[in-house]
C-alpha cells in the first residue's frame, strides 16, 4: 500500500520538470492534467483506500483530489514544488473525507459499523486519538510557529501567501514550518504509546513542502 509520504516523491514522468508541469497547469493545459492524472491516481487511490476502508469512498476522493487541483490551479503561482504541494493537497483531502465518514458513521445505524467495507469503531477512536495527539503538539508551539503550521496545513497556503498574512518574510515562514515540524514530530514520539499510530502519524506530518 502506498504512503502519503511516497506520494511526495514522485514526478507525472520522466519527461516534464516540476516547473513546466507547474506552468502548463497555470495555463489550463488538459494534457498537461490528465498526465497528472494517468501517474497520480493508483497512488493517491492507494492512500486513499488505506484511510476511508471504502472503494467507494476512496474512489469518490480521488476523483475530488483531482477537482481540486484544477479548481486551486492558480495557487501554484506560489509553488517551488509542485510533488510536494499536491501531496498536501491529496493528504488534506483525504484527511477531510476521512473526518467525513467519521461524522457519517458516528450519525448512521448502529448496524453499519459491523461491514468490513466501513471504519470500524476501533479506527475511528485510532484516528480521534492520531488528531488529538497532533492538536496537543501543536499547542506546544509557540504562536508563530503554531500560526504558520495551520495556515500551511488546514489552509493549504503557500509560504508566500502566509508570509503576507502574517507580514513576514516567507524564508521566516519556512524556518518557523521546519521548527513545528521537527518539535511536533519528536513530541508524538515521546507521547504516543501505540507503534503503529506513531509511524501513521510521522507520516502525516512529514515536510511535504521541501
């Protein structure tokens, strides 16, 4: 199964630099999206079916990854790099689609919980405790730091955009985003008394953006 840290990684092909994908997006190239789509796909799909536990959950938020990335288009006015923002882009709407399915399930019949299709209830307290771990780090931080983190994960901001939001310099922003994330990671090393949760969540908060 592939990771949210493998998506990262990888380029559309051999053939097309960071930079030309980048533009030819920008310029609404629908070759350029569908090579996008042809390489990314499988991947996130994986990611996806990891999380949800659903197909067609997980083919449901493929096919909302990929809206996403034309409809946000225009933000990688901003990008460097173009595998690390889609990854965050991938991993936040899973994510959310995964938060999704929680509020569904935790609203729905009794009986539904019981398919081996669905999350379970044992996931779903995984995956409450996985975010309450991350919201204590994150607590931890202190307020530029913490700012600079939520702008970038829950907003999906550039460096830039935050920069300009909180009126500093975007090398500032990245410096600050490299201190929440090493404090975050070694605070969930130090707290999280479950091996597996440890490794999900490293994964998740791996720098995407470098």
């Amino acid at each position: 199964m592939w990771t949210l840290i493998e998506l990262q990684s990888l380029l559309p092909d051999g053939k097309h630099s960071e930079k030309e994908i980048t533009q030819r997006l920008l310029d609404g190239d629908e070759q350029m999206f569908r090579l996008v789509y042809d390489q990314y796909w499988k991947r996130v799909y994986g990611v996806a079916l990891s999380f949800l536990k659903s197909t067609q959950l997980a083919q449901d938020a493929v096919q909302l990854v990929f809206v996403r990335l034309w409809e946000k288009r225009n933000k990688l006015r901003d990008v460097s790099h173009f595998d690390a923002w889609f990854a965050t882009l991938a991993r936040n709407t899973i994510i959310n689609a995964l938060e999704s399915r929680a509020f569904q399930l935790a609203a729905g019949p009794a009986d539904e919980l019981t398919s081996p299709d669905l999350l379970t209830p044992g996931y779903l307290l995984e995956y409450k405790s996985a975010v309450a771990l991350v919201d204590e780090a994150v607590a931890t931080l202190p307020p530029q730091q913490a700012a600079v983190f939520r702008l970038s994960r829950e907003q999906e901001l550039s460096y830039a955009e935050i920069a300009q939001q909180l009126n500093i310099a975007p090398a500032t922003v990245k410096s600050h985003m490299v201190r929440a994330l090493n404090t975050i990671r070694e605070y969930v090393r130090l707290h999280s008394g479950d091996a597996f949760l440890t490794i999900w969540l490293l994964a998740s908060i791996h720098e995407y953006f470098f």
